[in-house]
C-alpha cells in the first residue's frame, strides 16, 4: 500500500508565513534602530547639546508614529483576513464620500501644485457599506496618487454607474507602475519604490487593506499604468 499527501498547499503557506515575518521583522527594525540609536545619542551627552537635542527627539518621535502605523495596519490586515473586521452597513452617498476625501487631499497636493478635478454626478445610486471604511479606501489611494505624482501634475477623481456597479477612478500623471508589479501592490509590504514609500511614512499595507475592504463589500478594485504616464486605480462597488 502506498499513501501519498499532496503537501504543496502546506509549503505554499509556510514560506507565506516566512516571508511575512521576514517582512514584518524588517518593517519594525528600521524605526527601532533609529529610535535606540538617537535615544542612546541623548543619554550620552547629547542632552546639553542645545542646538540638536530637539532635532534627535522629533526624529524619535517620528519613528514612534510610524511604529504606530505599522502596529495598527498589522492588527487591521490581522482582523479582516481573519473576517473578524466589524462593518457597519448603510446606505452610502457616493458624492458626499468623494468630497470628503478630496478635501482632506487638496492641502497636499497644493503644496505639490497639483491639479484635482473631481466628476461625481449628485444623480449616482447609493452603495450599501461602512462609510468610514470605504473613505479609507479612497483615502488611501488618493494619497498615494498626491505622493507618486511629481509636482505640476493632475489628478482626476471620476464616478459613473456601470453594469449596475458605482465605479470610482483615481487617475493621475505620476511615475506609474511597471506591468510585472501591478498584480503585486496589493501584497503585504510589496513596494514598487520601497525607499520612497518608506520615506514618506508608508507601511507598505495600505493596498492591501484597501483591497480586503473593497472585496468585503462586494466589490473590486484593479489598476490600469503605465510607466512614466501615470496610474487609474478603479474601484467598483455594488450599487443600491
């Protein structure tokens, strides 16, 4: 008698997991070692040095925000993958949701000089959702859009109904995303441009989020770039 076990599943799963604690062991080491090391600058003289002790703090203080970032995105990623995220259904204005985040985008991208144009008809359906969660959503994209899109540039929020679904598009002039890592941002800590994005504070989850909570709505979200031209993230949702 020979019994076989096909354990390719199982190993698929394990280097998952390896790689996702290589991951998170590097995410956390970096501010960790900064913060250490500036600490230890401070209790070693640097305290009487009024001219940097300031600097040193703020640079701790900076990587501790980032710290904090990482932690809750891990336990946010943690909770929906585990279906344990709690959502508040109701009926959502799509209007008033682009709006909002589109405000809380225009000071950055004025201090880029960036161009936002926003087409969202007042006539749009509602979608059935956690308000909160889906602004995150767009927020997040719409940040990355304000962050990969070199000054001068334009970035277009457009909403429409199609095939009974509200699709949302975020389109912009950036760097855009080369075609054998489009299918990858939205992995954990998969970064097109890893020094950048680690610069400006990223944790490197925020697609992924994103994505979980767009398909815990019923939906999807895709990516159209082109290097150099730019980037159209779409995100379709279920209309009411």
């Amino acid at each position: 008698m020979l019994v076989l076990h096909d354990i390719s599943e199982l190993r698929r799963l394990e280097r998952v997991r390896q790689d996702f604690v290589a991951n998170v062991s590097h995410e956390f080491k970096t501010p960790l070692t900064a913060i250490q090391g500036f600490a230890e600058t401070l209790l070693g003289g640097a305290l009487d040095d009024t001219t940097n002790r300031r600097r040193f703090v703020e640079i701790i203080r900076e990587h501790s925000a980032r710290l904090d970032r990482l932690t809750d995105d891990l336990l946010k990623l943690s909770l929906i993958e585990a279906g344990k995220l709690e959502l508040e259904f109701y009926p959502v204005n799509v209007a008033a949701l682009v709006e909002s985040c589109v405000d809380t985008a225009r000071f950055r991208s004025a201090q880029k000089q960036l161009t936002l144009s926003v087409e969202c008809p007042a006539s749009l359906p509602q979608v059935r959702g956690d308000a909160r969660r889906l602004a995150e959503v767009l927020q997040n994209i719409l940040d990355n859009a304000v962050q990969y899109t070199p000054a001068g540039g334009k970035i277009a929020i457009h909403a429409s109904i199609e095939d009974g679904q509200v699709k949302i598009d975020v389109t912009d002039t950036g760097i855009g995303i080369p075609r054998d890592d489009q299918q990858r941002i939205f992995e954990r800590f998969y970064r097109v441009d890893a020094a950048r994005s680690r610069e400006a504070g990223g944790t490197g989850l925020g697609l992924s989020i994103a994505k979980h909570l767009v398909e815990a709505h019923g939906g999807r979200i895709e990516v159209e770039s082109e290097v150099g031209r730019g980037s159209t993230f779409s995100i379709f949702l279920p209309a009411i």
